[in-house]
C-alpha cells in the first residue's frame, strides 16, 4: 500500500518506520524545515518538506494515488484539514486522523474522516477499566477499547432482582450476552430472570458504560 | 457580539469602548463556543490568523450549531474555494488585495467607492 503520513512529530516518526518495515511504500510529510532535516537525515528519502493541507503539494506527494492517509501531527484543526483536502482533491478512499481533544472524535466523523484515533480516549478508557469499581467489573475491552465486555454482580437490592431481561430499559449498543448462576454459564433469553448472585455479562460501548450500571445499581 | 480569543491580552486592542462580551478560550472547542453563546448566533464569523482554525471552526458552527450565517477568512485562495462549495462563505483576503493592485496596476484605479479606514479612525479605539 501506499501510505501518507502528515506530521512527523515521534507519532509520523515511529508510524512510518513501523510501516515502512512492514513493506509498505511510506511517506511522511513535515512542515518544519529543520524538523525535516533531523528526519531526513535518518529517513532519507521517505521524508519529504511541505504543508500537507496544500492541495499544490498534495498534487506533488502523490495523494492521488495514495491508499491511506494518515493525519498525526499535534493540532487537531490541520488534521481535519489534511483530510478533507485529500478526500476532495484527490478522493483518496482511506482517511485517519489522531484527534487530540476527545471531544473531536465524533466531530471530525461527522465531518467525513473515515477513522479517527485519540490516545487520550484510549488511555482513559484503559484506567477506567483499572478504577472502574462499583459493582460493574470490566473484563475485557473490544475494537481498541470503544466496546468493552463487562461482569455486573446483581445484588439483594438491585432494581433489577426477578425481573426478566426484555423489562430492563438497556441504553443503546449493550447487550447482555450471558448470566453466570451457581458457577454455570446462562445463555439467557428474554424471559430469564435475575436473581440474587447472578454475574451478568454484557458487551457495552464504553460511551454507554454508566447507563448500564446504573440499570443494575443499587437505588 | 461576543468575541472568542485564546489570549486575554488580544482584547486589549478593542479599546474601552466596545460594550461586547470577551470570552477567553479556543474558537475550535465546542464548550467554549457554547460558552459563547452560539447556540443562539445568527452569524458565525471566524478570523484567526489560521486558515485551519477557521475552516474548523466555521465547519462546527454550520455542522454542529446550525448557525444560519458562517464565514470564514481564509488566506489560501485553493481552500477558501474548495470549502466555498461545501457551503461555507469564505473570505480569501489574498486574492481580495491582489486583485484590488492588479486593477491599480493596470487601470489606475481600484474601483473601491471608500477603503473603510475612516470607520476606525471614527471609531476613535
């Protein structure tokens, strides 16, 4: 594949020579000249200096036949900008850009970048799941870390005890794939019943985490 | 009119007699803007020095708050066109001054009615 990575701050840096040693043809843009210079003296020709938001150089970079392009320098604004400018030029099918702020993940979706990566989302979502606490235990997270498989012990006072599944009001992307009863694993239906003991599992999106502790919590 | 600037000092320059509100924070961050007041905006102007903060900015406004009237000043004339047709108004200042000294150049007259500069002056800031 052909790869343009945009920003050559330690992230571009390692992206592309992990990339480059995997047998991908890498390029990695830098705006700083003397940012460029460091790097071309180790990188040699993979590196290359310019503005990757302009479409002239875009042009010269070869975004047009670009499988990927991936938006990592350390402002959020030229990432988006990076992307939508090689979408509209050059239609290059696969965009992905580092968010910085969280907040922008979803934006930035909304404003046609096919993926979007925030170290700060992962990283939190990783503590999270060290300090979750309360009765939710998280056992597993999924799809780097947005969907996450959690245990939820029911207790003698959760609103939940001997009600069936299909009353619960689950919040949207949770599901509750199995009940641990007596140290046997439940394929549960609509129907099944919680009671007293049981180990509820469930796969989540992390957005709804909160939502669905609270469905079982303790009033 | 509220303006949003990330550094205090850069309020100094509207002098004491703009009644506006000043809000101190990043244009291209929803909090801030809702901060702002933009939920209730009919225009959305963004002119920072950066052509991607703008282009940022104007796309939330537009795309997240539904403001009815966002422009954008942006000194790449390739950029201010693309995002002109995405539906955003765009201000190129570049081809705006190289036009108006092409027609100096060239006619002798750059065909402005009145430069504005007056308006400042009156404005006594």
């Amino acid at each position: 594949m052909y790869i343009i990575i945009v920003g050559g701050g330690n992230v571009g840096y390692y992206l592309s020579k992990t990339l480059a040693s995997a047998g991908h043809e890498v390029l990695l843009l830098e705006k700083d000249r003397s940012r460029y210079r460091n790097l071309s003296e180790e990188l040699g020709e993979m590196v290359m200096q310019g503005d990757g938001c302009q479409a002239d150089l875009q042009q010269e970079a070869g975004f047009g036949r670009a499988d990927v392009v991936v938006a990592v320098s350390g402002s959020d604004d030229d990432n988006l900008v990076v992307c939508q400018m090689a979408k509209m030029e050059f239609n290059v099918p696969r965009t992905i850009t580092r968010v910085n702020s969280p907040n922008n993940e979803s934006l930035f979706r909304k404003l046609g970048i096919d993926a979007t990566v925030s170290a700060t989302k992962i990283i939190y979502n990783l503590i999270e799941q060290e300090v979750g606490g309360g009765e939710v235990i998280p056992l597993a997270a999924l799809n780097r870390g947005n969907i996450e498989i959690i245990d939820v012990e029911i207790s003698t006072k959760s609103p939940v005890l001997h009600h069936e599944i299909k009353s619960l009001s689950l919040p949207p992307d949770a599901l509750i794939i199995s009940i641990i009863r007596d140290e046997h694993a439940i394929l549960p239906t609509a129907e099944t019943r919680f009671e007293a003991g049981d180990s509820v599992i469930a796969l989540v999106n992390a957005e709804h985490e909160h939502a669905l502790r609270d469905v079982f919590a303790e009033g | 009119m509220t303006i949003v600037d990330m550094q205090s000092e850069a309020f100094r320059r509207l002098g004491t007699k703009f009644k506006g509100n000043r809000i101190v924070g990043n244009g291209t961050d929803e909090d801030v803007l809702r901060r702002a007041g933009i939920e209730k905006a009919d225009l959305f102007f963004a002119a920072t020095q950066g052509d991607n903060r703008n282009i940022m900015g104007a796309q939330i406004a537009k795309h997240v708050f539904d403001v009815p009237q966002v422009i954008a000043r942006i000194y790449d004339p390739i950029r201010a066109d693309r995002y002109r047709q995405l539906g955003i108004t765009t201000l190129c200042t570049t081809t705006i001054a190289a036009g108006l000294l092409r027609d100096l150049a060239t006619t002798g007259d750059w065909g402005l009615s009145r430069d504005y500069s007056q308006d400042y002056l009156d404005m006594n800031v």
